[in-house]
C-alpha cells in the first residue's frame, strides 16, 4: 500500500526558506506515470496546490506560486522536496504530498500532512 | 483568474440525499473532468469522486458524481452522520484549482 509522509520544521522565520521532504514507501517514485504534488491548507481555509513533479524532473507550478517555489526528486531515496523562499505569514499552513495524476487535480493518495508555522 | 465556486455550507438529515455544486468555467470544468475530496476535521483530504462520475476502491456508492457545462454535483444518497466533513472540489485550467470547500453538516 502505497504511503506519503511529510517531514522538515514545524517552524520558519520571515523572509526564510521553507523545506520540507515527501518520503514515499510502498513503492517506487520511479516506476509508475504518476507526478508526485504538494497542496497546503491555511489554518481555518480551503487547499491550494503548489506544484508537482515527474520522477525526471519536470516540474509544474502554480503560476501564483511559481517565482518562490523549488521542487525537487531524489529517486535514490524515494523522496520529493519542496523549496518555498521568502516566505511571509500568509505562508503558514497544513502542508501535504500526494501522488498526482498529472494535470488533472487528482491527487491520491495523501500524506498525513505537516503544520509549518511562519513566526520570528 | 479562474475559480471554482462552491457553496460554503450544506445540509441533510440522516437518509436524506444532498447535492453539492462546483460551478466553473469553459476553460476549466468545461473543458476537463472534475475530482471531488472529503476531508474530516484533523485528517488529510480523500479521493472520493474522480474523472467526474468515478469511484475510487473502498467508496460507497452512496457517493456519486455528475458534470455538465461548466458545472459539476456531487451527490451524497442515504446520508449518514459519519459523511459530516468538508468536501472540495478540483479540476484542471492551467493550473490545478480546488473549489473553497463545503462544509456538510447532517442535522
């Protein structure tokens, strides 16, 4: 059974970057046509994706998003990453990982999720 | 910009069918298929409806799901008071968008 789970920081000060890793264990990264995302939840509100990436590298972000944000692979370890830079208040959040379809806002399954907070 | 509207709140009692609307735009839910999420207080959201009308494994088929034009339904048949969460829908317009989410509450 295919399993996501989160893990970096629960804590980021102002104008920092904010790291996080997506562990994937059940099976490989690399052997399926998925894309593998990141949706984040603001306390009290609604999702919003931030973007996915291919076990190649491709990437696609969210245009809103898209100057502050990294995501990378690492297929040796079966893990995904996410770089958000520069990061505000606005940006605390539930952040989660999820296996993605691809261009299709089909995301399953999800991980637990992570609560990173922006404070100084 | 564009969005997927949903209403805020829904309500049903017990054995009740309710329907949850996510309306979009011809670029958006005209153009692709619409995924819904249920996602309880705490938890991380679930795949509950997906290509529009699709089941993913372990789903009752109290949950069923329907788009046209520009809109899509997700319909909650026999309704319980486990099924009180919130429920988001998703789609694909250069960008994945989620609905602002539903809260169902099962009176």
């Amino acid at each position: 059974q295919l399993q996501l789970q989160e893990s970096g920081p629960g804590l980021v000060k102002p104008s920092e970057t904010l790291s996080l890793t997506c562990t994937v264990s059940g099976g490989s990264i690399s052997s399926s046509s998925y894309y593998w995302g990141w949706i984040r939840q603001p306390p009290g509100k609604g999702l919003e994706w931030i973007g996915s990436i291919y076990h190649s590298g491709i990437a696609y972000y969210n245009p809103s998003l898209k100057s502050r944000v990294t995501i990378s692979v690492d297929t040796s370890e079966n893990q995904f990453s996410l770089n958000l830079r520069s990061v505000t208040a606005a940006d605390t959040a539930v952040y989660y990982c999820a296996r993605d379809l691809g261009y299709t806002g089909y995301f399953d399954p999800w991980g637990q999720g992570t609560l990173v907070t922006v404070s100084s | 910009q564009s969005v997927l509207t949903q209403p805020p709140s829904a309500s049903g009692t017990p054995g009740q069918r309710v329907t949850i609307s996510c309306s979009g735009s011809s670029s958006s839910i005209g153009s692709d298929t619409v995924n819904w999420y249920q996602q309880f207080p705490g938890a991380a959201p679930k795949l509950l409806i997906y290509s529009g009308r699709q089941r993913p494994s372990g789903v009752p088929d109290r949950f069923s799901g329907s788009q046209s034009g520009t809109s899509a339904s997700l319909a909650i048949s026999g309704l319980q008071s486990e099924d009180e969460a919130d429920y988001y829908c998703a789609t694909w317009d250069d960008n994945v968008l989620f609905g602002g989410g539903t809260k169902l509450t099962v009176l």
